[in-house]
C-alpha cells in the first residue's frame, strides 16, 4: 500500500502475534494494518481501563513536565487553550487552568464529544497521547492547525518509534490494541509542511511543538 501521508510506496513490518505494519521509507510514518485497528467500542472499552486523576502527583507531575517542556517555552500564560483527545479525566486541563492560567476547551471523542472548538480559534492546542490513536494523522493535522489562531502553538506528546524495524517489533508502545500510528522526527516535519505548520522543537522521545505562521 502507498503512504496515506506522502503517497510513497511502504513495506511491510509482521509482527507474529500484532500483525502487519506498514512502514514508509520516505517520511517514516508506521500504521498498522486497518483490518486490525480496534472497532470504536473496543477503544472506548480500553481507555476506560485507565487511571489517570488528579489527585495521583505522578500523573500530574507527568503533565507537568510536558508543560514546562513543550508549551511554556513557545506561548505565554493566561492563553487560550483546546485540550483536543482530553481523555476521561481532563488532568492536563486542570492543570493549564489552575497553575498557569490558561482558559481551557476540552474535546475528546469519547469523553467530551461536542464540537465545542467549531467557530473559534485557539492560541494553543494541546494533544497528549491521542495522535498514536488515529488513522489519519494528515486529516487530524490539518483540523487542529485550522483551529490555531495566527502565531498559535500546537503542543503534541507520542512516543517517536526507535526507527529499527528489530526494535520495533519488540517496543512496548506498540502493545497497547489502540496504538495504531507511529511517528518518527521525519514524520512530524512532513505533517508541518504539508498541515502549513513549523515544527519549532522536538525533543526526539515524545514532545514536540509546532508553530502556526503569524500571517496564516
């Protein structure tokens, strides 16, 4: 099958237990097979096994590094903000709200599914742990940079594939049922260009942060 970022012909990754995985050698990007993406109900099923609160300091610790990481460093405090894939606990928003002071939006398809970002713009755009999620990055990209307001930052975390097909067949990332696209450096400067976004910094593991030109 061909890339449905860069339209670069793949090859294949087989997993013995996970299945197929389609690697571009262009632009890097890794999706799984679609006959073995998990149904809408199988995903809701699993993410509801996750114990994410605010009252667990690991967890709010774990947001809080992201922060100071990927989003302080590019849009200042008291800034308009979506939480796009929020989960069902909007820890990430409590937080941005509470200790920054950032006004949050929250959308997740499951958890908070009204469209609530429909007419406006955001200063910045959060995404933690969803973007693995979804079968049509490119799609997804370009929904959140029309979102971003001129100057806006999109702030996203998803662990980047170790780029060795060994190592790949035996990460834990790929574990997870709902895991289903996987992302490289490579990948992520393709999905700026090709969203009309920069990518302003990665840190090579799990954050990156792009930015939208001040003249969009």
């Amino acid at each position: 099958m061909n890339c449905r970022l860069c339209n670069t012909e793949t090859r294949t990754i087989r997993h013995p237990d996970l299945g197929v995985y389609h690697l571009c050698p262009r632009c890097e990007l890794i999706t799984l097979e679609a006959a073995r993406h998990p149904s809408e109900e199988d995903a809701f099923k699993e993410y509801c096994l996750h114990e994410n609160s605010s009252l667990d300091p690991r967890y709010v610790a774990y947001f809080r590094a992201f922060v100071e990481e990927a989003v302080l460093p590019f849009v200042g405090e008291g800034r308009s903000v979506l939480d796009f894939g929020s989960g069902p606990s909007p820890v990430l928003a409590t937080l941005l709200e509470g200790e920054y002071g950032y006004q949050v939006d929250c959308y997740d398809l499951y958890f908070s599914p009204e469209k609530v970002y429909l007419g406006k713009s955001y200063d910045l755009i959060t995404s933690t742990e969803v973007i693995e999620h979804i079968a049509d990055p490119l799609e997804a990209f370009r929904l959140l940079a029309s979102l971003l307001a001129p100057g806006g930052v999109l702030s996203v975390m998803t662990r980047l594939h170790p780029r060795d097909e060994e190592q790949f067949l035996t990460w834990h990332y790929i574990q997870e049922r709902s895991h289903i696209t996987f992302y490289s450096e490579v990948t992520l400067l393709h999905l700026a260009s090709l969203s009309g976004l920069s990518l302003l910094y990665s840190d090579g593991i799990q954050y990156a942060s792009f930015g939208k030109n001040a003249c969009s």
